[in-house]
C-alpha cells in the first residue's frame, strides 16, 4: 500500500510568488523536498525555532532544514554593530516552492528564539570573534 506524501497546499492566486505550480509541472528544474512543508509542519518548525536551547541546537536546525527541505540558510552578524537582534542577518536562499510568507517567518521566529535565549546570540557572535576582547 502507498500512502502519498502529503504537499503544501496552493497560496492564493497573486499572493505568492513561490513557483509552486511550475515546480510540479518541471520537477527535474527543482528540489521537491520544500512541498514537505504543509501549513502545520511550518507552525510547528516555526514554534521549535522559537524554542532553541542552543547555539548547536541551531546549528542542527540549519542542516536540518536543508537535509530534510533544501532550505540553505546563513545567520551570522550583520555588517554594522549589532545592537539588537535586528542586527544579526538572516538569510534564506532563493529556492522555488517555498513560499514568501515562510520565508519571512523563519527568521522571525529566530529571531524571537534569540531574544528568548539571548545566550545563544552571544555565542554566535563569539563564533565571528565579535566578542572577543570582551
């Protein structure tokens, strides 16, 4: 017996533009591995980035999301002084099929994730030898 990996669901008309459909039409042009990402497996990858217990915990999520999406994603400080959480930068490469509304809320919920576990933040600018002299 087969059982069908469930897929995203379609945005609505005009307000996305993911590529959703011309990924299932060309699949050999893309990574299927995004459509995964139904509405509530988001909510919950959305609530367990909100929930980082550490800079490896992190780490981990990040190759996660690419072994398991094909989601490559870079978190490193920005290139003025980071005085926030807004200043640590947080990108997500273009990849078709996943949406803009995700690509917006992944960071945001780092970004809540760090300012939760404000340790985590220190550590990764530990890592780029921010905080090195301090």
């Amino acid at each position: 017996m087969n059982t069908a990996v469930p897929i995203r669901s379609p945005c609505p008309p005009g307000a996305c533009i993911c590529g959703r459909e011309q990924l299932l039409e060309a699949p050999e042009k893309g990574d299927l591995r995004i459509l995964r990402l139904t509405r509530m497996e988001e909510n919950r990858l959305l609530e367990r980035l909100e929930n980082l217990a550490s800079l490896a915990d992190l780490e981990r999520m990040q190759q996660r999301l690419y072994e398991q999406l094909g989601i490559r994603m870079d978190i490193a400080p920005g290139p003025n002084e980071v005085r926030s959480m807004r200043g640590i930068r947080i990108e997500i490469a273009e990849l078709p099929g996943l949406c803009r509304k995700t690509r917006q809320s992944i960071p945001a919920a780092i970004r809540r994730g760090l300012e939760k576990r404000p340790e985590i933040a220190f550590a990764l600018l530990n890592t780029h030898d921010l905080l090195r002299d301090a």
